[in-house]
C-alpha cells in the first residue's frame, strides 16, 4: 500500500500504486470520458448536451449511455487514418467488430460511416440484415459456425467469410455448393503470438480455440484444399487476430512478420497469390491511469511501415489490409449511469478502511471486473462534492461476492443515498455481455445528440423475462 501526496492523516488511503490521488475529486480525467462530457452548470455530469439528472428522471438507472458523436467520431478517425497510411500501399479496409457492441442502428451508423462489419454469429448477421447492411461488406467469423447460420450467409451474399478450421472448409464447400453460391473466404491463421493482455483475450497463441495453426503445418494444409476447391471456394486472404486491449504495435509486427512469411510460401509452393490480409483488431483504450493508448494515426502509420517493409523483405506484392476494431471505437463513447443505494464503511484493521458503495446494477451489466479482473473508475454525476476524496469499491446489488464494477476509484467522502454515479468505457463487451442474473432485467441503451435523448434498446421488464417461462 502506498501513502498519497497529501499524507497519511488524509483520506483511508488504501489505494493501489497506480491510483493517484485526485487534486480536484470532482474533475474529469482526460481522455477516459466521451468528448462531449463535462460538468454542468448545476454540477451534474452532461453528455450529449443532456444532463445526467435529466436521463435518470426520464429513463430510470442504471442505463448505458452512449454519445453519438464521440462513436461515430471515433469510427471516422479509424476509416480516414488507416485509408491514408495505406494510401500508398494497397488501400485499407476498416471493419467494425460488431461483437463489442451491436444493434440496429450502431449498424446503420457504421454503414453511413463507410465502414464495415464484422459478425461472429446467426443473431449478429440477423441485426446487420434487419439494419440494411449492405452484405458485400459483412464479414462472417465464428469458430463453430451451424449450417444454418453459413446457408443464411450465403443467402444474405456476406462479402467475407473467415474460415476457422481444417473441417470448415469441407462444411462451407459442401454448403456452397448445394446454395449455388462462390463465396470469397479468409483462413484465420494462429501465429503463435503472445499478446500481452488478459489470457481470456489473448487469441493468437497456440493452446486455445481460434485459428488454424501456422506452426503445425496445417494453415499451408489448408491453403491447399481451399485451392483444390475453387470452384465452391474464391480464396480472398488471411486473417491473423492477435488478441484485445493491446496498447502497441509490436504483437501486429511479429504476427505480419509471420503471416507474410506464409503468403511467400504460398506463391512458391502452391503458385497462388494473396490479395487481402485482415490483420484483426484489439487495438486499446483507456480505462483509468494505467492504460496509454495510442491515436489511429500512429497505429496506422506503425502498422503500414511494418507491412511495407515485410513484403519488400519478402519480394511479395502487398496485399490489400483490413483492420477490425471494436472496442476502440465503442468503448470509450459510452458510460453507464447508476444510482447509489446502500453505502459501507468496512474497517480493514488500522486505521484503514473502504467505503462500498452499492448501486442499481452490478455483473448483470458489467461481468467484466469479475471476467477479465477489468479496471474501472467513476465519478460522482449528480453534482460536485467539497468533501474529502475517499477510496471506494462500487459494487452492485447481486447475491455474489465478486459483484464489482469499479475495485478502486477515489470518490467524493459524503457520497450517499440517492447520488448518480456514472462509470466511463463501458461501450464495448458491456451490454454485449450482459445477462438477467438474479432476474435482474437489462438496462437501456440510449444515445444522446444535441440535447436529445433516443432509446436504442429499451429497458427489459419482468414480463420479457417472465415471458420466456414456459411453466
């Protein structure tokens, strides 16, 4: 444990050593909130020209709520960054990973964004139809893709499919043939690389789930039966996903370097050329002081030197890249507003101590502190507060110990009963890994513009869950 600045008479002071103390506990920390955040006149947290006061009296908490312009912002920035580092190449391609967060209308603001979309099941495929997505710029990923959700695929002519396994192959030929269709595939190649994130997310090693493996010989296996089948299969590319919350590019240059290395050996030993290398995405944000991330400029211009410099090595043509970020762009645009209930004040021995601080909410919204060992921070929404700052765990109102949302944050001391707390980054693997645990019903999302308030997902009631209770 590590004493603050101010000294040990301040404060319960059980903060971890990353945490600093806060000169103003009231102040938002830059780069962690959406850009049109800030403090109101009256004190209370404004998002979108709208007032958390506001939201809570007319959409109730906890909600998710997500700022229009900082999502579609941030997706305009990865398009035009990456499209002008590869300018030069051979052109780039953004894809947005619907899987950090997705629903009708995100889809139909990527799609007027110009960017693409990427879905890993039947149900995101079903959201991106209904939003009228053009499906020449889907991407179908999934390591256990049914029959049914490859024929609807094929149905719906999704631009992409990525093929996950030696025994996919044979399943999406067969399916091919029988719909009539040629669909263009990418093989998802596992270089063996080591992403330094939570091993939950770290998707390129060789001891998991994903990918086809390169080390064993069997991704140029591979290689040879999607050729030996072209006339069920057009052989686009390969795909190469490092893993999530990775904050540099040396994990991407390792895996091009190894990826490229297998586009070589396909020119020479199958006489076949690659046109399009998707190198994944997993790009960082910040969630509290611990985390640097870079901007998509560096990350394009990182990125685009690497992949120059390989093929050149390499005396191979540069293949047209495609790039998948999702939490990048819906994590940081969206926070989730709670309304505290009960508050503690649990003695630790000393004269140490933690106030808990439980809300409306809790793993139902959030699972990613209890998942991913995820860290969080918050900030009294409601209005300013000259109290002393104090460490608090927020935590939610589930029959579970490891019901935390935010392990270590500094709020205001006097924060109580009836206080809006809100909670930053929680746009990306939020909502999306949400669940009625306890039967608690989801919360809303909602966008806010220009002073408005639009429900993208209503709130579940007791009758959504009471309706699917067959007995």
């Amino acid at each position: 444990m590590r004493a603050h600045e101010a000294g040990a008479l301040h404060g319960n002071d059980i903060a971890p050593t990353w945490l600093p103390y806060p000169q103003d506990v009231n102040a938002l920390l830059p780069g962690l909130w959406s850009q049109t955040t800030a403090r109101g006149a009256d004190g209370a947290l404004e998002v979108g020209g709208v007032s958390a006061l506001r939201i809570a009296e007319e959409v109730g908490t906890p909600a998710f709520v997500l700022d229009e312009d900082d999502m579609r912002t941030r997706a305009l920035r990865f398009r035009e960054a990456f499209t002008e580092a590869f300018r030069p190449l051979s052109g780039a391609d953004i894809y947005y990973a619907g899987k950090s967060f997705l629903c009708v209308a995100v889809a139909r603001w990527m799609e007027e964004d110009g960017l693409g979309l990427d879905v890993c099941t039947g149900g995101e495929l079903a959201v991106a139809l209904r939003a009228g997505f053009p499906p020449e710029r889907l991407a179908l990923h999934g390591n256990n893709k049914s029959d049914a959700e490859i024929r609807r695929a094929l149905e719906a002519g999704v631009g992409r499919i990525v093929i996950d396994s030696l025994e996919e192959i044979d399943q999406l030929a067969r399916l091919a043939r029988e719909s009539g269709a040629r669909p263009a595939v990418m093989l998802r190649i596992t270089t063996g690389v080591e992403a330094h994130t939570h091993e939950f997310i770290a998707t390129s090693h060789e001891d998991q789930k994903f990918g086809i493996s390169l080390a064993s010989g069997d991704a140029l296996e591979a290689l040879r039966r999607v050729l030996a089948q072209e006339d069920a299969l057009e052989l686009l590319g390969l795909h190469s996903h490092i893993g999530s919350q990775i904050f540099d590019t040396g994990g991407f240059e390792v895996a091009a370097r190894r990826i490229l290395g297998l586009v070589a050996q396909v020119r020479d030993e199958l006489g076949a050329t690659i046109t399009h290398l998707d190198l994944g995405g997993g790009f960082g944000v910040m969630y509290n002081t611990q985390h640097t991330p870079q901007t998509p400029e560096a990350l394009a211009t990182g990125i685009s030197t690497i992949i120059e410099k390989g093929c050149l090595d390499l005396e191979i043509e540069i293949p047209r890249v495609a790039f998948e970020p999702g939490r990048a762009i819906a994590g940081p645009s969206t926070q989730t507003l709670y309304t505290v209930g009960t508050v503690k004040d649990v003695q630790l021995g000393g004269q140490q101590h933690r106030l808990y601080v439980a809300v409306d909410g809790g793993m139902s919204d959030n699972i990613r502190t209890a998942l991913y060992d995820a860290d969080y921070s918050t900030l009294l929404a409601s209005r300013v507060s000259d109290a002393q700052p104090q460490v608090v765990r927020v935590v939610g109102k589930h029959c579970e110990s490891g019901d935390i949302i935010v392990k270590d944050e500094y709020l205001p001391g006097d924060v109580g009963r009836g206080d809006l707390i809100s909670v930053p980054v929680t746009g990306a693997y939020c909502y999306s890994l949400a669940s009625n645990y306890n039967h608690v019903p989801r919360p809303p999302v909602v966008a806010v513009k220009d002073g408005r308030i639009t429900t993208l997902l209503r709130r579940e009631t007791e009758e959504d869950l009471l309706g699917l209770d067959a007995g």
